[in-house]
C-alpha cells in the first residue's frame, strides 16, 4: 500500500484541467491513482538486462502499480528470465526474434517455424509475438498460415504490429484467431481502428505510443478516440513499449500518461482498460495485492 501512496503523490497531478466540475461524476479523475493497472507491452530485450535486472523491473513495476504484464523479448530468454524470477507477475509471450532474424526479415529466417514450436513446447507462452508485419508479402503466406493454424489450436494470442492490411489478411488466414493490435495501429487513425473493432470481434488492441494521439494538444481526449474507446472499451489495453533502455528510463512518465488519459473516463472503461480486460482475456487476477510480492 506504501506504493500506491507514492503513486497518489506523485500522480496527484494526473486529473485534467478539462473536466469541469459539472463533468466529475462522469470521469474516475484522481480515483485512477488506486488502480491497479496490467501494461500489455513490455519488452526485455537483452540491453536492458545488465542496468534493469529483473529486481528492478519489478521495482518500477511496484513503484508506478503496475500489478502485471504481458512481456516479449528479443531473444525470448528475457522474457523467460523474468517469468521465473516473477511468475505471478509475468504473461509470457514467445517473439520471433533471435539470431540474426529482427523485424524485417524474420519471416524469412530459416527454421523460423520450428524454433516457435519448440519454444512454445518448453514454455508457458500465451501469444505468438508482438511481431512485425510491414505489408502484405505472399512469399510469408506458408510460415504464417501455419502461426495462425498454431496460434488457434493452442488457444494462443497474435500479438501484431503493422497496419490494417496484415491484420486483415491475418484474419483471412484463420478468422477464429485472437489478435492483440500492437499500438492500436500505430499510424492508424482512430477512425480506421473503430471499423477494425466493428468488423473483427476477436480484435484486441494496447494503446502504447498513442498517448499523444488519444490526448489532444489541450491534454484533452481527442473526439474520436473518445468515441471509439466508448464504443469498444471492452477491447483495449494500455502498454509502454520499453523496446529500447531509454523507455525504461522513462517507465514512471510512460504510466503517468497512461493515468492521465484513463482519468478521464467513466470508472467503469478506466477499470476495463486499465485491468479488467486483461483479466479476462488472461485468465488472470489483476490486482494491487500482486505490488511488491513476484
């Protein structure tokens, strides 16, 4: 409980000079400080295992409430260092990045379906990914289709970072998979994102780096990613994307503005995208008791 006091001091600052006090009962405001919150983009990769080893990984984690998070690493050894060193903590998620293969060639890396297998053999992954998928190649048809085929017979989130086309063709590969919409479509505009949620019902999406695309110049909600967070809340997550050591560095501001956009909405969608969603697509009790314990 000491962490979640830091983090009303710290966060004191979070409700926004835009909600009138005719607007309060409808936004959680500084109520948000006392959630516990699921960051459903994390990223370990191996610069950051010397200066942030997995005690103080957990320590921003405490420090900023955040009870729980889905974690993908390049190598997938990161990940699994952090699962074991905190298995209550840690949702593991297997990226195909190792070796030479990053993210613009690994669909192409040889023995890249076989190396996923048997990763996800010996470890308890819950996703395939967060992957990258520029565009539409057909020469990635075969490894795909079978990821998708995998992906579906073992109950397992797609964790996908690309624009509309991928996801779309993802889904044409296999329409009963689940795919989490790394970025929410990065570029994507709100409207496009709204029609994706419309017309795919196993499309989940966190919102790393659209913070400054939800909050407006004013530190408001910009009017159509109000509407579509609304309309949808049930189908977003928040995420940081530590993908390189700087945004370990600015972890603390990274959750700050996470808070400070979730405050301005109804309890109930501030506590659906902060930790009730994860909670159900995971399986999983997302909860401040988890602060300080692994």
């Amino acid at each position: 409980m000491r962490a979640l006091a830091a983090i009303v001091a710290v966060y004191g600052i979070l409700a926004s000079a835009n909600v009138t006090a005719d607007d309060n009962h409808k936004h959680i405001g500084d109520e948000v400080n006392s959630l516990p919150l699921f960051d459903a983009h994390i990223h370990y990769k191996e610069p950051a295992w010397g200066p942030y080893p997995p005690e103080a990984v957990l320590k921003l984690m405490d420090d900023t409430g955040v009870a729980m998070g889905l974690v993908s690493s390049t190598p997938d050894e990161g990940t699994i260092t952090l699962w074991k060193h905190a298995p209550r903590r840690i949702v593991p998620e297997l990226r195909p990045y190792h070796g030479n293969a990053g993210s613009s060639n690994w669909t192409r890396s040889p023995g890249m379906f076989e190396y996923l297998r048997k990763r996800l053999d010996a470890y308890p992954h819950e996703g395939i990914g967060e992957f990258h998928l520029h565009n539409v190649n057909p020469e990635d048809e075969t490894l795909l289709r079978k990821i998708a085929a995998t992906a579906k017979r073992r109950n397992l989130y797609i964790h996908v970072h690309s624009g509309k086309e991928p996801v779309d063709y993802l889904f044409n590969l296999e329409p009963d998979i689940k795919i989490i919409w790394a970025h929410a479509g990065m570029t994507e505009p709100a409207k496009i994102v709204e029609a994706m949620m419309e017309t795919y019902v196993t499309l989940y999406a966190d919102t790393s780096f659209r913070e400054s695309d939800i909050l407006n110049a004013e530190g408001a909600i910009d009017r159509d990613w109000r509407r579509v967070l609304e309309r949808f809340p049930e189908r977003f997550m928040v995420g940081s994307d530590t993908w390189v050591n700087s945004q370990w560095d600015d972890y603390t501001h990274l959750i700050a503005l996470n808070r400070k956009w979730l405050s301005q909405f109804s309890r109930p969608i501030a506590e659906q995208i902060a930790y009730k969603n994860a909670e159900r697509l995971f399986g999983r009790k997302v909860s401040t008791q988890l602060l300080g314990k692994r």
